[in-house]
C-alpha cells in the first residue's frame, strides 16, 4: 500500500466517529443520477427515443386498492364467481376466508373487475383508492444508486486496508450500507408490485331468504281462518 494511500485509510479508520463521518462524506460525493436521455424532437436520429424506462419513470406510478361489501344469498357461491372474475382477468388469488376474499388484478383490468363485481350480487359499500408513489419510488431509486456507490467506494478501500482496525471498521460499515440496499432494494419491489397488481377486497354478508309462516295471513273472516289459506286455494 503506498503511503498516500494508508494515510487516507487510517485517517478514515483512526476513531469510529470519525470513519462514520467519512463515509456520509463519501455518500454526499456519489455520482448524481444520469439524466434523463434526449426526447428526440427535433433531432431525427434513431438514438433519440425515450427508453422504456425513462418512460416508466415519467408516466406517473398509480397504486389502486378497492373494498367491497355485498349482500348474497348464497356466500359460497359467490366467492367462487368472484375468484374466477379475477383469473378470467388475468389476476390471482391473495386470501380467502368464509366470508372475505383478496383478488390481485393487473391494474389495466382494474375497472373492468369492478364492473363485473356489480353483477356478482348487491352492493352494500364501495371504497376505491388511488395512491400515487412515483415520488416515493424516484426517491428511492437515488437513494439506491448512491449507496451501490458507497458500498463499491467502501470495498476498493477494505481491499487496501493493511491493519485490523481499519478491516473492522470497513466491514461494520460495508454490512450497514449492504442492509440499507437490500430494504432500499425491497421497497422498490414492493412499489413495482402494488402498482402492476391492483388490490380488491370483497365481503359477503349473508342475505336472509323470505319465509312464508305455514299457518297464513289471518283472514277476516273468523271460519275462512278454520279451513286454512291452503285449503281455500286448492278449491
């Protein structure tokens, strides 16, 4: 190691403060994101289209979450042609109890789901809502890349680190800023998949049938009532 180069290190190591200090320094100093690619107007060159991803980025990133209740004769029956609404549509099954059930739909067939629900039997309550989180995904896309940045910048110098020490406190902060990428790395995951598949939930209650009292309206007439509604209905 040259002696340019151990100065930096141990001057980055020598206290645990002061190598926690650097290393947000060095977090500060990471690349910017690239910027966005050309929109291509005007130029004409093939080159000049917007990538997919820069179009992702862009078009705004919409989370959709619907709660249902429904009154239904029969609650099986209509869990069932509620689960195959979903498939039909390209969605799957997330829960499913006696009474409640969670479709996952892709969001282009968002409405069209509640559409068919509305048939599915009588609406009690509905509640649709719409979260945008492009922010938050941007955010943490930035985030992201500056700390895959760190992380490489803490690598090159654990390579060069010539005592224990600095090995100790490198890997104390190589494992922290691993943690911060993984959680960075599954919320963005989680955004990616709230807003590809939609999220409905669907309750039934139980609809009581009608029942008929087997003895009849009482009749006005006192010996009408002695031969009974269905006696008199059979003459």
């Amino acid at each position: 190691m040259e002696a340019g180069d151990l100065g930096r290190s141990w001057s980055l190591l020598d206290e645990d403060a002061g190598g926690r200090a650097e290393m947000q320094e060095l977090a500060k100093q990471a690349p910017p994101p690239p910027p966005p690619p050309a929109s291509g107007k005007g130029s004409g060159g093939k080159g000049d289209a917007p990538t997919a991803q820069a179009v992702a980025v862009r078009a705004p990133l919409l989370v959709y979450t619907a709660t249902v209740m429904m009154s239904v004769f029969e609650v099986k029956a209509s869990l069932d042609r509620v689960e195959a609404i979903g498939r039909d549509l390209g969605g799957f099954l997330a829960k499913r109890d006696d009474q409640t059930i969670t479709l996952r739909v892709p969001v282009g067939s968002f409405d069209e789901a509640m559409r068919r629900l509305e048939d599915a039997g009588d609406m009690v309550h509905r509640n649709v809502q719409v979260e945008d989180v492009t922010e938050e995904f941007i955010d943490a896309e930035v985030r992201l890349r500056n700390a895959r940045a760190v992380r490489d910048r803490v690598e090159k110098l654990l390579d060069r680190a010539a005592k224990v020490e600095e090995s100790l406190v490198l890997e104390t902060e190589l494992g922290r800023v691993s943690a911060d990428i993984e959680r960075l790395e599954g919320r963005l995951k989680l955004l990616r998949d709230k807003a590809t598949f939609s999220t409905i939930r669907v309750s039934f209650q139980p609809r009581p049938r009608e029942s008929i009292d087997p003895s009849g309206p009482r009749l006005p007439i006192p010996w009408l009532n002695q031969l009974g509604l269905s006696r008199l209905l059979s003459l």
